[in-house]
C-alpha cells in the first residue's frame, strides 16, 4: 500500500487508481485512518489513510487501497 503521508507536502500529483484510471488533481488533505475507524453507513472498519484532491471545482477522496500509482507533479503544499 502507498504511504500517503509520503505526499503531504506536494502540491500537484498525478494518481492513477485501481481500475486504471488517472487523476490530475491538487492535494487538498490527507486524513488519518484513525479518523476512518468505523462507518455507519456500511458497517465497515476502515483502517487505511485517504487523500482529497482538488480536481476542477470537485474535491474527490481517494483511499490507500484505491491507489496504484502516485506521481508528484509539483511540491510545495497547496494553500488553500
């Protein structure tokens, strides 16, 4: 699995997810897995990391376990 914390301070990144798909986004955050601990919605505890990317005017959440590829297109932490 990726370590998202890896990427907390780049600014740009290019993500390609695990069907394939490529992402060209800004980070916007990274959140904790603690922070995922338990779901209601579908009863599920979720222990891994997620990063939200600023695609567009869209914020879209990605979690560890969706995550192939990650490749830092510029560094320096986006403010928002």
């Amino acid at each position: 699995m990726i370590n998202l914390w890896d990427y907390q301070e780049a600014r740009k990144i290019r993500l390609v997810d695990v069907d394939d798909e490529v992402f060209i986004g800004y980070v916007i955050d990274i959140t904790d897995a603690e922070e995922y601990m338990y779901d209601e919605t579908d009863d599920i505890e979720n222990f891994e990391d997620g990063i939200t990317l600023k695609i567009g005017e869209k914020h879209i959440e990605f979690m560890q376990s969706e995550i192939k590829l990650i490749e830092v297109l510029e560094w320096e932490k986006w403010e928002n």
